[in-house]
C-alpha cells in the first residue's frame, strides 16, 4: 500500500471542522493536505509541540514516501494533534 493510502486510512474519512475556519478540508485526503492545515493554523498553535510532532512525522514521510510504518506514524501523530485540538468531538 503506497504510503498516502495508507496516510489517509490511518488518519480516517471525516476531520470535524465545527471549531476550524470555513476554508479548511473537512477530509483529509493526503499527505499535502495535512501539511495546508497545520500551515493555516495560527502560529501560536502550529508551534505547540503536538503539532510540531506532526509536522516532523509528515516531513520523515514526504522524505520516504514507500515507508508504510512512517505513514501510520505520521498519521498517529497528525490525528493525535487533531483530537487533542477537539477536531473530532
């Protein structure tokens, strides 16, 4: 399974955007999506540690796009930051 899918399968379909800005994805469907929100965040939140983890898991998995286990470790920690932010209450 290319690394995206499996991205994609580990974070889940649907992203609750009751608390985000209307011109956020309510799915995230790839690895550049994920990069486009935690880019849209205010600054205050994209440098919170949860969100930096984020970036950095997604950075390694941009650098090695055929590595499933970078894929779900990305993916846990992109939705770890997500669900810590009540993306999906």
């Amino acid at each position: 399974m290319p690394a995206e899918i499996a991205f994609l399968a580990a974070v889940g379909d649907e992203v609750d955007a009751a608390s985000a800005a209307p011109s956020r994805p309510t799915v995230v469907c790839s690895v550049d999506q994920a990069f486009e929100l935690i880019d849209s965040l205010p600054e205050g939140k994209r440098r919170l540690p949860r969100w930096r983890e984020a970036r950095k898991a997604l950075r390694r998995l941009r650098d090695n796009p055929d590595d499933g286990d970078l894929a779900k470790s990305a993916a846990a920690d992109f939705r770890a930051a997500l669900l810590a932010e009540g993306w999906f209450d």
